[in-house]
C-alpha cells in the first residue's frame, strides 16, 4: 500500500473513505442538533416511495451495514446480491444485514454480525461510526443503516445459502444523482415509485437504492 493513500489530499477527497467519514460525521451531527436529539436511533425515520400509509401495522427492526471501502481516492461500496431461491427479495442487491435478534445489544451488533454471516466480513476490519435516519419500508421493516469504514485486507467468504454474489461499487457512481433513476411499478396492486441504479450488470433498486439515495441527501446534496 503506498503512502500516498494516507495523504492529506486524499483525507479532503470528497469520495475516498476518509472524506466520507469526515462529510457524513458533520451531516448526522447538524442533522441531529436540528430534530434536537441525540441517539441515532430517535432519529425521524424516511418512508421509501413504495410505502402507502395503512398497509403496515407493526414494523420489525433491521439493521444493514454500509460497507465504505478504503481504497485512497476513490472509495467503494460493497454489496451482495442474494440467492434466487430465497423466500423473499431472492436475487435482488442488498448490504449485509438482517432482522435485529432479541440477543443483539444494538443495530450496530447486529449488521456486524450479519455481515459476518452473510459473507465473512470481520468485525476488526471494520470501523463503525454512525447511523443514518431509520428506513421504514413498504415490506414492514424499520430499517437502521449503519455507516462504517472497511480497511483492506479482508477475505470474504460469501454464504452459499444467502449470498449469491459480492461486488463493489465505486462510491462516486453512487453518490452521482444523475445515477438515480426514479422508476414506476404495480405491486399489490398499487402504483408504486422506487429508485433504481444500474451498474455494469447489477440492478440496484428498491430498499438498498433508497438507503442509498438518502445517504446522497445527507452527505453530498448540501
């Protein structure tokens, strides 16, 4: 690893691991002074667009970890794409996480150990430092997006079972607002709107291109 990934130029770029952290740090801490709270968690949730008030009566916690990886300059973001033969959202991208378990002491606990689960990600490579707002989605979970910083030199080990695919992003084409596609589909018999991400041969939509478009709003659309 050269040095020149612990400049200070690369400490100012906006998309490397190290200016995300500063940006996204300075963002939750203003955002949090303004709705006057301080734990993430008391944080005022956001609706994804497919969610039509009435449909959900009783949410279910989850957690998700939004791996930043540490590649100098321009950083990445990993995610997996699940199986197809999964019961739900078989095939679709998605971060590493989960329900949050009764055994979980936080969110933060949880999408550590998911993202162990799921694709053997370590919790010693990963460095945790905040919450975005809760992600209420249309499919009845109270979503809690943990922001993290991933060094290199972790070996994956992808859970057959779950995971059919993991790839990284780089995190400049997800924070391009020009890459969110803001689409239209029926589903329960509804009209309902979703944001979509292309990428090489990936769909990103849905859920994970919600949380994604709300980290945009929060860190880079200032």
């Amino acid at each position: 690893m050269s040095m020149s990934l612990f400049s200070d130029e690369t400490l100012k770029a906006p998309f490397s691991a190290r200016g995300f952290q500063e940006m996204a740090l300075h963002a939750l801490d203003v955002q949090m002074q303004r709705e006057g709270v301080v734990h993430a968690h008391a944080q005022s949730p956001i609706k994804d667009l497919a969610w039509h008030e009435g449909e959900v009566l009783h949410l279910k916690d989850a957690a998700v970890l939004i791996p930043v990886v540490n590649h100098g300059v321009e950083a990445s973001v990993l995610l997996t794409q699940r199986t197809n033969h999964l019961p739900s959202h078989a095939g679709q991208i998605a971060f590493p996480g989960g329900k949050v378990d009764d055994s979980d002491p936080s969110a933060e606990a949880a999408a550590l150990r998911e993202a162990d689960e799921e694709i053997g990600l370590k919790a010693e490579h990963v460095h945790i430092f905040g919450q975005l707002r809760p992600y209420i989605s249309s499919t009845g979970f109270r979503i809690f997006p943990v922001l993290s910083v991933v060094e290199p030199g972790f070996e994956l080990v992808p859970n057959p079972g779950e995971v059919a695919d993991v790839f990284e992003v780089p995190l400049r084409f997800l924070m391009t607002p020009a890459n969110h596609l803001r689409k239209q589909a029926e589903w329960r018999g509804k009209q309902r709107g979703y944001f979509a991400m292309p990428y090489q041969d990936y769909y990103i939509w849905g859920v994970t291109a919600g949380i994604l478009r709300n980290l945009y709003e929060t860190v880079y659309d200032t």
